[in-house]
C-alpha cells in the first residue's frame, strides 16, 4: 500500500498548527488546553494509523533547483517512531493537567511540547537528509525550552545549555556527514541526492554503488563517524550522556516524553535507519559494527553502573534510559552474516519495550515527587501502603526493565543476548568481550530496577516521617496504568507486539534484498533452555547476590565519579568555563561600540573580497583607454572631485556644507551632460533642501571636532580610503568595459510610447514621451510607491524625533522614559537622561547644553 | 570601453568619503555618507552609456521614433529613486546626530562609543546575571540531586 501524500502531511502540521493555537485557547479554556494537546496528538496517532501497513516514499517539491524535495517515507520502523511520539503524547498531554495544575508558563509548556511532537514526527517520516536534519534540530530547540522550563533557575539554565551544546554540536557533525553521503552519491550513476530511503535514486537503494564510491574516496568510516556522532550525542551515549542528568530539570512529564520515549530515540532511530546503508553484505565484522556495538555496550555497562550510584529517581532513570537506548545501539550495531536480522529484531523491539516500561516509571517517579514531595531514593521507601495502584505498576514495569523473565524488557534484552552469542560464536577471540559485557552490564541493570521498585516496599524511612501521602488524580494515574497494561501484554504474548509492528520496523533495518525470516517469540520457549536463556538467568542470578551489597556498590560508584579526569562532566564544564573568557574579549573586539570598529573592517573586507574577485577572474580590462570625454565633463568632474576635497579638508562645519554644496551642483551639471534631464532638476531640488536641512540643524551643534587625534590613525584611514577608491576605481573600469547584448532599456524604450494607432496626436500634445516618467509611473509604479514610503517615514522620525526634544525640554521623567525605540536603541543615553532628570531639573540641563553649543559655534 | 575619467573620478569621491565614515565628527560622518552616495549615483547613470560611450545619444524623450540612440532611461529612472531616498536618508541622519547631540552633549564619536561589555550597563547586567555566571564555570548547585558529574 502506498501512503497518502495529504494524510502525512496533515498529521506532520497538525501539532505545529495546534502549537500556534495554544496561546489564544488557552484565555478560553485555561489549564484544559492540555486536553485539547492530548486530543490534537490523538489526532495525529489516528492519522498515523491510516497509513498503517504502508510502505513508500511521497515527494513533495521544496527546492527544486538545488534537487531538495520534501521526501516523507513510511515503513515499519517510521510508523513506530511514530506512533511512540503521538501515542506517548496523548498520555504525556493528559497526564500534565494533573501534574503542571500548580506549575506556571502553561502557555510556553504546551506549545512547545506540541511543536516537539511535530519535529519529532518529522524526523520519523522524513527520508530526505536535510529535511530530517532541520526536524532533528527542532527538537533540539524545543527540548532545550523544555529542559529551561524553569527559567529562571541556575540549574535549569546550565541543563538546557549542556543539552543544547551537545546536541546541536553532533547535529552539526552529521549535518557534514550527510553532505559526505550525497557528494559521494554524486559519483554514482543515480546522481548526487539527498534522498535517504524509498525512490530508485535513493541512497539506500543504490547503497552498493554509494558504499564503493565512499571507499574509493576513503570517506566511508567519516561518513560513517560523523553520522554516528550525531546519533550518539542525541542519544546521549558515553561519553556525551553527561547531559540526559541534567535535563532532569525539566518537568517529569517532559522527561518522560522528551527523555526517555522519544527525542533520545531519535539517534537510535537513526541508527536503524542508515543500518542498511553502511552494514555491507560482507561476511566479516563490518566497521558499523565495531564502532556502534562497542559504543552501545560499553554505554550501557557505564551508564547502568552510574544509575547504581544515583541518589534522585530521575537522576535514577535518567541514566537508566541511556544504559537502554547503549543496548538498543548495541543492537542495531552488531551486523555481520549470522547477526545481521537478529540486530535488527534486537533494535526495533527493544525501542518498543523501552518506551513502555520507561515512560511508565518517569509517570511513576512523577507521581511519586508530587505526592512525597520528594525526589531522593534515600527517602522514600514503602511507598505500596500509600499507593497501592502505582507500586503494582511498578512492578511491571521495573520487573520489565530489569529483563526479568518474561516481563517485556526480557524479550528484547534475550535477542541482545543471542545476538552477541552469535557473533562471539563465530568470530571468536575478542567478539567474546560482547556477551561478557552485555551480562555484566545488565547485572547493574537489575540492581537499580530493582532499587527502584524498593520505594514502594520496606519500611517507610524517618525522612519521610508522617506525611501526607494522597493518591494521585486519574488523569495522572490512568496514562501510567494504561502503559503498564501495554507491558503486560508484550510481556505474557510478545508476539503481539511482533506481528502489529516490531517485524515491519525490524525490516526497515535490513540490507535492501534480504528476505526477511519471521521472528517468533512465545512463552513455550522458555523451557527450552538455550544459552542466552543462561545468560538471561545468570544476569538475574548475580543480581539477586549482589543486592544486599547495594549500598556500598552506591558509594563506591559516588566515590568513583568523583575523579576530575575520567569524568566527561569535568572536560565539558572546563571547556565551557575556558570558552567564556575568550567569547567575551571576541565579542569586546568586534562589538567595540565605536562606530569605526564596524566601518572599517566592513569597507577593507568588501574591498579586499572584490579585488581578489577580479584579480582571480582576469576581469580587468587592459585593452586601451576610453575616448576622452568632453572638456567640460572633465572640468565638472573635476570640480566636483575639488569639492570633496575641500569638503574633507572643511576648518568648520559651514564650510563643509558648503563645499557639500559644490560637490552636489556638480553632480548636477554632470546629469545635464549625460543627458538627464530630470536626475539634474531633482538633483538641484534636493541639494537646496539638504543644504537648508544642514545649516538648520549645524545652528544647534557643536562648533568641531574636526582635528585628527593621532598621525597613525590618520594613515591607517588614508590608507582604507585609498584602498576603497582602488577598488571604485578598478569597478568602474570593469563595469563600463562591458554591455548587455540584450539590455532592458530596449524593452522599455519600444513600449513606452503612445501606440502607433493613436497617432502622434498624445506625444505631440499630452506628453507621455519621457521615458524615465513613465518608468516611474507606470513601469515600476511600485518602486516609486516604495519610495514615497521610504520619505514618509523618514518624515516621520524626524517628526517623533524632534517632538521628543519638546518634551525632553519639559523636562519630565516620561521623556526619558518613552525615548528609546526610535533613536535607534542607544539605552544607556535614556537612562543617563533619566539619571540627570531624576537628579537635577533636566530642562535647566538642556538649556544648558544648547547654549553651550550655540556658544561654542 | 572603460572609462578611465570617470573611474578616477568617482574612485577620488569615494575614497574622501570613506576617510570622512571614518572621523569622529558625527556630522562629518554624515558628510562621507552623503559623498558616497551622490558617488554612487553618479556611477549608475554612467553604466548605461558611459558619459562618452555612444556619440550622438539623446535624452529619453520619445522624439525620434524608439529607435534612435537614447540614453539609457532605465539607469535614471533608478538614480531618481536613489537621489529622492537619499535625501531622506540624509535628513534622518542629521535630526539623529541633532538628538544625539541633545541626549548626550557631544557629537564626537569616540566619546559616544560605549562598550557593551563594559560600563555601568554592563555591570548591571552582571549583576543582574550574577547567579548565572557562577554556574558556567562550576558544576550546578543541585548537582547532588539531578547527578551533575559523573
């Protein structure tokens, strides 16, 4: 089945739409609006589900001159992405009327997540590289909002920056990495793309011809390493997971759906998505494999040990979530002959899983901060006496994330298993590090799962003391509830899960070609005992031991992480703090205040860009001299010439003007000889006016500043100048050497006129001759609206301008008060005004200045 | 065919304008503004013909039938937008240095300069700032609770 241009389409825009909309429903229904976000994800899930059981590409033109197109591609790995973001969202919408009723910026809050969701659906659906690369920063963007929600505190401030900076910065490494990919394309007979998935010219349907050309020109492992960075620092893999702590700032339902069921899917979605582009059909290991599965490995038996050490439940499950998404990498990263489906199965069904038991405990973990008021693991504790409901939800889900047998986490966490078996079996030697390392991994996986379902079981500990515990409200007990029933299904029949969605996602992740095997999972095969069953037990086993030693593991891990030097936290917060100081002396230099700080380097780099331009294109002309013009162009021209020196050289102001003067009737006479006639009697106009304008305004200013400070300044200027007038010189030399063959004026000249049927009776008599009038009038009508635009604003200012001086002189408070906007933002004037006026009587200050001016002329 | 005079020309003006944008005397930056756009105008009439280019043009008057060799009117139609802009330009420019003037009692540019960084604003902001800052060099306050370091 093919999908449906205008059912995509709608469910992309309808969260961006609905995010636009929240301000002005929110004045209607006030904190409700949450319902109608629940509804409008809803919507987008049931539009999602249309498409459901489609697989193919839609194009939607977008830049067609640089072969960009808007490319949506729907399969099974899109659709669970998908429906995880809309499907997650409703219950996330629903559950935060619950929990943001006593939380301020709802406004902010709800746009921004339901923009969140749109981008994240966009990076799901999108098969165009730049299309999915602009969604994934979106999400970058609006989950740094979501993580800063609290804006006005440190902590948050310094979580949304770490997570901006991390993220944005891998984006921008893959960003390099697409373009690798569709340069490399370019080599290939099916052209330069940037069309991941789902045409003919695709890259991964000639994924052959792009891999040879990538390893013709060596670019294969860059390619492969800068899309990975991307992938890895939004899923926030060692050593870029220092971030998904922090963003714990965020409020819990944020968490929930931003940190741990969607946004921090999208690198391992990635993963999936470019798996059967770079996995070669090679027998041997491929290099996807070692650098995604050790990524993925060595990140979750890290970020599990870190989760051990945690003192904060969100911090607890914020690490949690970065050990599941190692596996899920680990996963699609183990690839070679034997494991190549299993990977993919590993993958597709873990996202699944994760994103249920997941966003459960955050929901739970937000129950439980709500209603203990609360977030330290040391204490809470037998909760279940208070919150019966939410402790048997619990359960389901921590037993799942555990991998207990055969809660959900199990089913995918075995496929792990079998994968890395697999590829140790037949690789042997080292491969045999990949299951050593999934099962010591997993063993503090167990640990803090269970750590976790122990708030609500044991004794209630002293901090806790007598407080009030109350249930929850439904709208935040029935999302977690209805999830924990989802974890149960996948739990007793997995295959379920297998066959609705987790087999067509898996298929997404194969080498173009391959024919898929069907995976079967059913309880029955649990009695059959297999070796990555063992390893599944063994994993249970050592945890069961290790537990009564939880305690000293946790302190041993606090104590660990406290060394500067293999903390990531340690480089990024030197890094940043190093960065500050030379940010500030950059920004110091360039924004120097002074107005020749921004003019100077502006004129010498358009000077120096033109010249190199010309000297690199030969465009000079060296061909021979013009005719020299007539003598009294000459004369004028040089006048003229005359006239801006004098003006340069001017001991006062008046003479300056006046020289202006000379240099502006020049430019006149200079019109008259090149016939135009009316560009010299506007000239004259105008020059009159500017004159007038001059000497008005000089009457109120200061005698001179005209004196050169320093003789270097002064031939480091005369220096830029020349170079300027250089760089004038050589245009116009260019400019004037050449003419179009076909130039417009023709046009203009053949249609002006009256037409020949009328007779010369209108030219003769009415005028309609004069070609530049009629441009003005009728053919460019709009320019000249324009223009009388521009003048009127500038009427405009000068009015507010000199009305602010009437009040300035008043001399009240409210002058300075409303003078900013339109003097072009100098603050720090309005608020010396303000001073003076607040200190002394600011009208006798300006009566003051005037007549010291008036004097000093 | 190149125009040497006028190359020369209109390099001289721009190069005096450049070094008037470049003094501390507001109104004399004004005065370099004004050069280099008259400059400027000047430069684009002369594109079409060039001032010696085609012996025997005409003004754009339709007096000979459309065939005869005219100047350019398109180049003139544009300049008499620019001149009339220009102007606008210049009157704005002056009533803001008249104001400048007014706020802060000097025309005179290095004196105007302030930096952004430095000063009593910038010393408010800081202020105003001050718990930020300290978090950009070290870990967060909370990081006990929200696991801030590895």
């Amino acid at each position: 089945m093919q999908p449906d241009a205008g059912v995509l389409v709608a469910a992309l825009a309808l969260p961006f739409v609905a995010a636009l909309l929240v301000p002005a429903l929110f004045r209607v229904l006030g904190q409700k609006v949450a319902f109608f976000a629940a509804l409008v994800a809803a919507g987008s899930f049931g539009l999602l589900a249309t498409q459901y059981g489609a697989q193919g590409a839609v194009q939607l033109p977008w830049v067609p001159s640089l072969g960009v197109t808007l490319t949506l591609y729907v399969d099974g790995l899109a659709l669970l992405i998908g429906f995880l973001a809309s499907g997650v969202g409703v219950l996330v919408f629903t559950y935060s009327y619950g929990y943001m009723a006593h939380e301020h910026g709802h406004v902010k809050y709800y746009a921004t997540l339901l923009a969140f969701m749109g981008s994240m659906l966009g990076v799901a659906f999108a098969a165009d590289l730049l299309a999915l690369f602009v969604f994934w920063e979106l999400t970058s963007v609006t989950s740094f909002l979501l993580i800063g929600h609290h804006q006005r505190e440190a902590a948050s401030q310094y979580a949304a920056r770490k997570s901006m900076l991390i993220t944005v910065a891998g984006g921008l490494f893959m960003l390099a990495g697409f373009l690798v990919l569709a340069f490399a394309a370019g080599d290939t007979a099916a052209g330069r793309t940037f069309v991941l998935v789902g045409t003919g010219e695709s890259l991964i349907a000639n994924g052959d011809a792009v891999r040879e050309a990538l390893r013709a020109s060596g670019l294969f492992v860059p390619a492969l390493a800068l899309v990975a960075a991307g992938a890895v620092t939004k899923s926030a893999q060692a050593p870029f997971h220092v971030w998904l702590p922090n963003a714990m700032e965020a409020p819990t339902p944020v968490s929930a759906f931003l940190h741990s069921a969607t946004m921090v899917k999208a690198g391992v979605y990635l993963v999936g998505r470019f798996r059967p582009l770079f996995v070669p059909d090679l027998p041997a290991v491929p290099e996807w494999t070692f650098l995604l599965a050790t990524v993925g490995l060595v990140s979750m038996t890290i970020t599990a040990i870190l989760a051990v050490g945690a003192t904060d439940i969100k911090e607890l499950l914020a690490y949690s979530t970065a050990s599941h998404l190692g596996l899920i990498i680990a996963g699609y990263g183990l690839a070679g002959a034997e494991a190549l489906e299993l990977g993919a199965e590993t993958g597709a069904f873990h996202i699944l899983n994760h994103a249920v038991f997941k966003a459960t405990l955050f929901l739970v973990a937000g129950i439980v901060a709500h209603e203990a008021h609360t977030r330290k693991l040391s204490e809470l504790g037998g909760l279940r006496r208070d919150l019966p409901v939410v402790a048997g939800i619990t359960a389901i889900a921590a037993l799942g994330m555990a991998g207990v047998p055969p809660f959900n986490g199990f089913w995918s966490k075995e496929l792990l298993f079998e994968t890395t078996y697999v590829v140790a079996k037949a690789n042997g030697g080292l491969f045999w590090l990949y299951p050593a390392v999934a099962v010591f991994g997993s063993v503090f996986t167990f640990l803090y799962s269970v750590r976790f379902l122990m708030l609500f079981f044991g004794d209630r500990p002293a901090a806790l003391g007598d407080t009030d515990i109350h249930r929850p409200p439904l709208s935040m007990l029935a999302p977690p509830a209805l999830l924990a029933g989802i974890a149960i299904v996948t739990s007793l029949v997995p295959q379920v899960a297998i066959d609705i969605i987790v087999q067509s996602a898996t298929e997404a992740s194969l080498p173009v070609g391959l024919e898929p095997h069907a995976l079967k999972l059913s309880i029955p095969k649990l009695f059959s005992f297999t070796p990555y069953l063992g390893m599944s037990l063994l994993t249970v086993a050592l945890g069961a031991v290790t537990y009564p030693f939880y305690d000293q593991l946790h302190a041993g891990v606090r104590r660990a992480r406290e060394v500067p030097v293999t903390s990531p936290n340690w480089y990024y917060d030197t890094l940043t703090a190093g960065a500050n100081p030379v940010s500030r002396r950059l920004a110091i230099a360039v924004h120097g205040g002074a107005f020749r700080t921004y003019a100077a380097p502006f004129l010498l780099g358009t000077s120096v860009l033109a010249l190199a331009g010309y000297a690199a294109t030969d465009a000079v002309p060296v061909d021979g001299i013009g005719a020299v013009p007539s003598a009294p162009l000459v004369f004028v021209l040089g006048v003229a010439v005359v006239g801006a020196l004098a003006v340069a050289r001017a001991p006062s102001h008046i003479a300056g003007v006046l020289m202006l003067s000379i240099l502006g009737f020049m430019v006149a006479i200079v019109y008259i000889l090149a016939n135009a006639p009316d560009l010299a009697l506007t000239q004259l106009l105008i020059e009159t006016l500017v004159l007038v304008l001059f000497l008005l305004v000089l009457d109120k200013l200061p005698a001179y500043y005209g004196e050169i400070r320093t003789r270097s300044r002064a031939v480091a200027d005369a220096a830029l100048a020349s170079l300027v007038g250089f760089t004038v010189f050589t245009t116009v030399l260019v400019a004037t050497s050449a003419s179009p063959d076909d130039p417009i004026y023709e046009f203009l000249l053949a249609r002006a006129g009256v037409p020949a049927e009328h007779g010369p009776f209108f030219a003769d008599h009415g005028g309609g001759s004069n070609v530049v009038n009629v441009i003005l009038v009728d053919f460019r009508a709009f320019d000249t609206l324009g223009e009388i635009t521009v003048v009127a604003m500038a009427a405009l200012a000068v009015l507010t301008l000199v009305g602010m001086r009437a009040r300035t002189e008043a001399g009240a408070n409210e002058a300075a008060e409303r003078a900013p906007a339109p003097d072009g933002g100098r603050p720090d004037a309005v608020v010396e005004a303000a001073d003076a006026s607040g200190a002394s009587d600011a009208g006798a200050d300006h009566d003051a200045t005037d007549a010291e001016g008036g004097d000093a002329r | 065919m190149a125009e040497v005079t006028l190359a020369l020309a209109l390099g001289l003006l721009f190069a005096l304008g450049t070094f008037l944008v470049l003094r501390r005397d507001v109104v004399r930056v004004v005065w370099g503004v004004a050069i280099i756009s008259q400059a400027a105008n000047l430069y684009l009439v002369t594109m079409g013909f060039g001032l010696t280019g085609a012996p025997g043009t005409d003004v754009p008057f339709l007096t000979g039938g459309t065939e005869a060799p005219y100047a350019d009117p398109l180049v003139q139609a544009l300049v008499l937008t620019a001149i009339v802009i220009g102007f606008g330009t210049t009157a704005f420019a002056l009533v803001l240095t008249y104001r400048v003037y007014e706020e802060n009692g000097t025309i005179d540019l290095s004196d105007l300069a302030s930096n952004p960084f430095e000063g009593p604003e910038a010393a408010a902001a800081e202020v105003r700032a001050g718990d930020t800052d300290g978090t950009e060099s070290t870990v967060p306050p909370t990081s006990d609770e929200t696991g801030g370091e590895q």
